[in-house]
C-alpha cells in the first residue's frame, strides 16, 4: 500500500474497503460515473483499438502498395518503437501541462497521423505516418488511466475496471473494425479511426475538467534511473522477452493463416475477448489461489507450448492456438503490470515508464524480425523462436525470483494500480 501524499510504498499489503467495491451500485460504482469518466474510457476503447486494426488488413495493404511481408510489419515496428521512446517522455510532459491537454495532444496526433496513413501511397509513407500515431497513443494511453481515476466519482476500483474493461474491449474490437471497413479497402480502417478519435476529442473537450498538476515535475531520466532496482529491472527484462512472443503472434500470424479480413478479423476478436476476459477476471483469482510468481511462470510456459503448437499444426489448429493465445496472453499482462509498479521504491509513473519503456522494444524487434527469420530458414522458425523467448522470460522470473517475491508475498491480487499505462498499456 502506499501513502496518498507521496505514492510511495508503506510496506503493508493493499487492502479493500467497500468504497472500493467496483461493482457497488452506489455513487461510486462502475455503472455510476461522471461524463467525464465515460468520455475518456471511451476513447481509450477507440485508442487501444488502434493496436490490432491493421491485424485482418495486412495482406491487404502489401497487395495494394505491392510490398512485401516484411515491409508491412514495420507498421508494427514504427508504431511500438516511437511507443518505447516515448515512454520517457510521457510523463515529462504530462507533469508540465496536465492530464487533459496531454490527453488531448495524444488524441489530436491520432487524428492527424491516421488520417494521413489512409491517404497514404507507399508502405514507406505508411510505416511513417503509423509512428506519429504511435506517439499519439502514448501520450493518450499513459494518462488515460490516471485520468479515469482522477475524475471517478467514489473509489478507484470501479474506475480501474472500467479502463480495464475499455483496454479489453478495445483490443477485442480493433481486428473486428479493421475486418469491417478493411473489406472495402484497406485505407478504411485508417479514416475510420480518425473519425472516432475525433469524436473522442470534442468529448474529452467538453465533459472533462483540468486535472491537478503533480507536486513534482518527472525528469526524462527518471525512468531510466528507476531501472536500477533489481526487482524492476528484472520484471522489465522478463517482459521484454515475453513481448518478443506475443507480438509475435499479433504481427506475424496473420500472413500464416492467410485468410480473409472478415475471417481473420473474427479470428483476433475470440482472441481479444480471451485476453480480456482472463485478464480482468480470471488473473486475479489465480494469483489469489497460486501466488503472482508461480501464476507467471506457467503462464509463460503455456504461451511457448501454445506458440510452438501454432507454428507446426495445421491450419485449423493454428487458428485455435491463435485465439487460445489471448488466454495466456490476457494472464500475463496482468501479472507483470502489477509486479512491475510495485517492486521497486521509486513511484508508479516513474516505474511504470521505465519498465514500458524496456518492453516495448520487443514489440518493436518482434514484427520486424519474425518475417526476416522466415526468409532465412521457413514458416516454422519465427514461432520456434517465439516460444523459446516465452521460456526465457519465464527463467528470467525463477532466476530472479528473490528480487521479485517481496512484491509478490505482499501484493493482494487486484487489478492494475492508479498509475499503471494498462497492457499496453500492459
């Protein structure tokens, strides 16, 4: 638990009282917020949509600017690469000019860099223009949740379920939108997200008020500094490879199930409702029952069997393997954002910047690098090599288990803190 003065840690374990029931039918329950609450949670559905649209299109957008594979996993690339860099900036800047002009900022890049990806007329100019949205989403996705909680009516449960829920929702809902307008064209989904980050935009205009600025002003090398916690450290090392694997599946699957946009769209909704779903729901009451660490571990060691399976069954053994992903997927996420914001000393901002900003590289390494293994060896590789980073991360964790179990003995199983930047905010 930490003090409400500095957010920093007491040492005790977090506790519940019945403010923070979230699914108290009182003022402050998750159905009984303010506009300004729905607001941002809506466009934080729209935001994290973003992640997957391109998913179900991308056969589609190699065919239309003639490129290869590899070229258009730079879409990817470019997006979660500015995303890592921008980690250290996000905060930086949210400390200087606020939650709502940092969250509108976030918002009005979306709008731009998207809405010129659709015109775009090479992969080259694509790629480009997905990295300004990448630094949109970051500035947008860092805040959002401090934000929610900020302007939530009673306590901070049923806000931080209701980001949950929009994350869940909008990754489930990102493949589907693509499938939907990417049916057409591929050019679409782009315009498409513009449009409702727009609408998001006005909503956030009007219903939400000026958020507190923080006491102290972050530093860019805050987070970098907060990297020299063991703990933390270790955390955002294990990660790291652990998102080597699932942007594996996110990024690379797609051109191995070769299917149509309706279909692989619908494939990566299953998917999404998975993640969800065990995310909020069941993660929680596995570590309740198993403990954080050990929940992790096998977790891990499921995706890589899971992974394995995807890259040498057949087809419709693939697809199964691809949306029972987001189960493991879904655990995962969950386990490590709350491990990593609070281990170390150093506050939940700070922490959750620097630990972001180590594991976004691999969901930047990974879309790039799994096309290329392909081209060096065959089909069956780049899952082989997911599966074993998945193993990596999981050894990680049993390796430096004693720098992580003070956090796991001592963390109540709940969902993912105040300050947390969600999955990916995970």
């Amino acid at each position: 638990m930490r003090t409400a003065a500095t957010g920093e840690p007491t040492g005790e374990p977090a506790e519940r009282g019945p403010a923070d029931d979230p699914f108290d039918t009182g003022a402050g329950g998750i159905l009984r917020q303010p506009k300004a609450v729905w607001a941002t949670a809506g466009a934080s559905v729209v935001a994290f949509m973003g992640i997957g649209l391109v998913d179900p299109i991308l056969p589609s957008i190699a065919k239309g600017l003639d490129a290869t594979t590899s070229q258009v996993s730079l879409l990817f690339t470019s997006y979660f690469l500015i995303t890592a860099v921008a980690m250290l900036v996000t905060g930086f800047v949210s400390s200087r000019i606020g939650g709502k002009k940092t969250l509108l900022l976030g918002l009005a890049l979306v709008v731009v860099f998207a809405g010129l990806a659709g015109t775009s007329g090479s992969v080259g100019e694509l790629v480009g223009f997905r990295a300004g949205w990448g630094l949109g989403n970051a500035l947008f996705v860092s805040t959002a949740l401090a934000v929610i909680v900020g302007a939530a009516a009673g306590g901070s449960a049923a806000a931080i379920l209701l980001y949950e829920s929009a994350l869940g929702l909008g990754m489930a809902c990102g493949p589907l939108l693509g499938a939907l307008l990417g049916n057409a064209s591929w050019r679409y989904p782009f315009f498409g997200t513009a449009f409702l980050m727009a609408i998001g935009f006005l909503c956030i205009t009007v219903f939400l008020k000026e958020q507190p600025k923080p006491a102290r002003k972050t530093s860019l090398l805050d987070p970098i500094r907060a990297l020299g916690h063991g703990g933390l450290a270790s955390a955002a090392a294990s990660a790291f490879f652990y998102n080597y694997t699932f942007f594996t599946v996110l990024a690379f699957t797609p051109f191995v199930l070769d299917m149509t946009p309706y279909k692989s769209g619908a494939v990566f909704f299953c998917w999404g409702l998975l993640l969800a779903l065990f995310s909020v729901i069941v993660a929680p009451r596995m570590q309740a029952r198993f403990g954080s660490l050990k929940v992790l571990g096998g977790s891990l060691v499921l995706l890589a069997a899971d992974v394995l399976v995807l890259g040498y069954g057949s087809h419709t053994t693939a697809v199964v393997c691809t949306i029972l992903s987001g189960a493991f997927i879904g655990v995962n996420n969950t386990v490590y954002t709350e491990l990593a914001l609070g281990v170390s000393d150093a506050p939940r901002p700070v922490a959750s910047a620097g630990y972001n900003f180590v594991r976004w590289f691999a969901a930047a390494a990974a879309p790039y690098f799994a096309p290329k293994i392909e081209e060096w060896s065959d089909i069956h590789i780049p899952f082989v090599v997911a599966a074993a980073t998945a193993v990596i991360g999981a050894v990680v964790v049993f390796v430096r288990r004693d720098a992580l179990t003070h956090e796991a003995e001592e963390l109540e199983p709940r969902h993912a803190t105040e300050d947390s930047v969600g999955v990916f905010a995970n």
